[in-house]
C-alpha cells in the first residue's frame, strides 16, 4: 500500500524523464547510443526513435536519452539519478507483456527506495570523488524494480540483486575533462539491470551476501556495511518524495547557485554589466564534487554543465541559463565574469546539506555597492513546469495529439490495464500504431 502521494511523484518524474529524452535525442551522446543498439524481429522501441532491438539495448539509449541534458531528477542523500536508470529499465520489461500500471509504478518506486537507501549508506563525499553513485547503486535499485515488475520470487530476487551488484561501475574522472562517458554511466547500468533480471529470471544463482560480505560491495569500496538490514520504506518514509526535479540543464551542485545568480540578474537589469565581484557560497560537498570548482578554459558542453561557476556567470552574463548558454562557451562576458568569480565552501550550509541544499551569491559592481541573493534550498521544478517542458519537447517528436494522449495516460496510469502503452506512445503515429 503505497502513499498517494509516492504514487503521485512516480507519474511526474516518469513525465520528465521522457521530456527530457524527447529533447535530449539528437545531441551527439544520444545518436552514439542509438547507433551500438542491435536491430531485432521483436521487442522494446527507443524513446522518439522507433527501432526494435533486445530489451538490454532498448534500456542503454533510453538512458542516456534520458541523461543527455543533465536535467535528470535528483535524489541528494545519496547523490544519485535514480529515474535515469530505474524508468528505462522498466519500459524495456513491460513491453515483454502486459503489464499494470499500478504494477509499473510501484515497480519504480520500489526502484527508487532500494537505489537511495543504499546510496545513503554507501557514499560518502570523498567516495563520490572517485566513484559515480547511479554507476554504483543504479544498477542495483533497478534490478531491484525490474523483479518486482515481473514478481520473481525471493531466490530469484536475491540472485539479480547480487548480479546487479557485480556489475556496479562509473569512474569519476570524467568531470575533469569533461569526457562523455557520464552520458553513459546510467546506460550502463539500465543494460545491466535488465540482463541481472533476466539472468536470475533463467535460473542463474549469484551470492546472497555479495552486498556486505566480506568480499562485497561495501568491503570493495572500503566502506563498513551497514550495522542492520537496510529495510525499504523504513519509519513509514519513502524515498522518491526526496527526490527533486532539476530546473536547470546542469549538475546538482550548481542548482541553487544557479538559481539565486538568475534571482540578482532580474534585480540587476543592465547594471549587471558593471559586475566587478562575484562569490559564490555553497556547501562543502558541492566544492569538492568533481567538476564542479572549475572557472575553465572549457573546451566541451559537460565542463560547463558541470562548473558552479560557468553556470552562475551565465546566468549573470545572459539573464538565462538554458541549453543555448553551452553553446557559447567563449562568451566574452561570461569568460569576464569566470575570472572574478570566487567559490568557497559555507560552513552553515554545510551542516545544512543535505537536507536542505543551500546556496548563496553575491556581486560588487563598479559603483561599490554590494547586491546578494541566499537561498536555503533548491527550489525545485513545479509539476506544471515539468508538464509544460514535456510538451514542448514531445510536440516536436510525436506530435500534439499523441503528447496529449501520452501525457494523459501517465496522469491515470495507476489506473491504466497495460503500461507497455506509454513507449508505444513515444513514437511517431506510423511507427507506434504498428
């Protein structure tokens, strides 16, 4: 019995996973992905696109469909996109068969509680220096939803979790150079998850302790494991209502920053040519996150993305912060701006984090006078933000009477007989109607 209002976020984070894969599906991360799917007699379809191939392939371009703009949603205690993995995993598996909509979703959120609460106990902020969360944990989470999707028994269960585990991976020097495998990261591990299930689905058995055995996860990543059973759904909370919808097209870390530096833009006006200074506070976590203290010079988009600064003095520079913004990288105003931006770690917002994820910027413009905007948290993506951006990407791909039609099913989904329609949904009308 799941709380109306899990059930309620399940339907808007799957909205905005496929607005963002509807939008994200010509960007050079989303074609390369497509272009290594291998083309079958039958089976699961990619978001937009069209072609039948294996449910492993279909789950890989989904995701990084899904994670092209780095707009994914957000869950912060463990540092981890958990929809990005968890959504292509599924609709990879109910196209299989028919398969509810309540089914679907308690699926994903089941998904999303293993994901989190493993990532809580998992990482630390020097293990997310090394290693990427929904690399680690994604693969896990969504095995985890796959077999309740499908009702596989607890053997069966224990079996794919722990073969999900053998294949937790995702390097954190990517953000260094800015390097793509990011885009890769939770393809990887929605591939994975899909062959973990059907492996135990066929009978294979893996260790039931590869977890917190003394050869497991935990003891691999040099962590203690956890004194108790990790129970999903502890004291009565779930874990996808911690989860935020990103505003930006940018990491986590830089949201709130972001945020408050297009908050002191609209204040500023014109004025804001005369900036002089700029600091940026933060929480700790978020400095010594890879990639994210970094003022440049950038040679590629995921730099960018991933930069406090870049994202603050653009959106200081331009009044916006949208996909355009990356593809002006050498901005003479932005550039202006990097080299009088200051980051620094803010201890009240420290301790904060990450309950609340704080952020605070504050400009000296030439005159001396002194303008600052705080922020004690993200403020998240509304839902009506959420609906509005899937239209507008929809539309351009599928049309707008099939993107109302879509959107409309994943309003009752929890009430609709077979969720395998909404990837059928997804397509053009003369692809999905076959």
């Amino acid at each position: 019995a799941l709380p109306p209002a899990a059930v309620a976020r399940a339907r808007i984070c799957l909205l905005d996973f496929l607005a963002c894969a509807f939008e994200a599906r010509d960007l050079p991360s989303s074609r390369q992905a497509i272009a290594v799917t291998r083309p079958a007699d039958r089976g699961p379809t990619v978001i937009g696109i069209g072609p039948v191939t294996t449910a492993a392939d279909a789950a890989f371009a989904n995701a990084a469909l899904g994670h092209g703009l780095v707009r994914e949603d957000m869950h912060a205690g463990s540092i981890g996109h958990h929809g990005v993995v968890v959504w292509p995993t599924l609709l990879a598996l109910a196209q299989r068969a028919p398969t509810s909509g309540a089914a679907f979703l308690a699926a994903a959120i089941v998904g999303y509680e293993a994901g989190a609460r493993l990532g809580r106990a998992l990482f630390s902020p020097t293990l997310a220096r090394l290693l990427r969360p929904t690399g680690i944990v994604g693969p896990i989470g969504a095995a985890l939803a796959g077999v309740r999707l499908l009702g596989l028994d607890v053997a069966r269960a224990a079996s794919a979790v722990a073969l999900a585990a053998n294949t937790s991976a995702g390097l954190n020097q990517w953000p260094h150079r800015g390097g793509s495998e990011m885009y890769f990261h939770p393809a990887f591990a929605a591939r994975n998850a899909v062959t973990a299930v059907e492996l135990a689905e066929a009978g294979a058995e893996a260790s039931e302790d590869a977890l917190e055995g003394e050869g497991g996860l935990f003891a691999a990543l040099r962590r203690e494991p956890p004194d108790r059973p990790l129970d999903l759904f502890a004291d009565g909370k779930v874990e996808i209502l911690a989860v935020y919808l990103k505003p930006l097209p940018a990491c986590n870390f830089a949201q709130t920053a972001c945020q408050a530096a297009l908050g002191l833009a609209r204040d500023l006006g014109t004025a804001r040519r005369d900036i002089e200074t700029v600091v940026v506070r933060v929480p700790d976590a978020a400095v010594r996150y890879p990639g994210c203290d970094f003022a440049g010079p950038f040679e590629r988009t995921l730099q960018a993305k991933m930069s406090i600064q870049f994202g603050v003095a653009a959106a200081l520079a331009r009044g916006a912060l949208d996909e355009d913004c990356y593809r002006h990288l050498d901005d003479a105003e932005i550039v202006r701006l990097l080299r009088v931006t200051t980051l620094e770690s803010d201890p009240l917002l420290t301790t904060a984090y990450p309950d609340r994820q704080g952020a605070e910027v504050e400009v000296t413009l030439r005159s001396g006078a002194r303008l600052g905007r705080r922020l004690d948290d993200v403020v998240a993506a509304t839902d009506d933000q959420v609906r509005l951006r899937f239209r507008r990407a929809a539309a351009t791909v599928i049309g707008e009477p099939r993107t109302a039609e879509l959107e409309q099913l994943v309003e009752v989904l929890d009430t609709a007989p077979d969720a395998g329609r909404v990837p059928a949904l997804c397509l053009p009308p003369h692809q999905g109607d076959r």
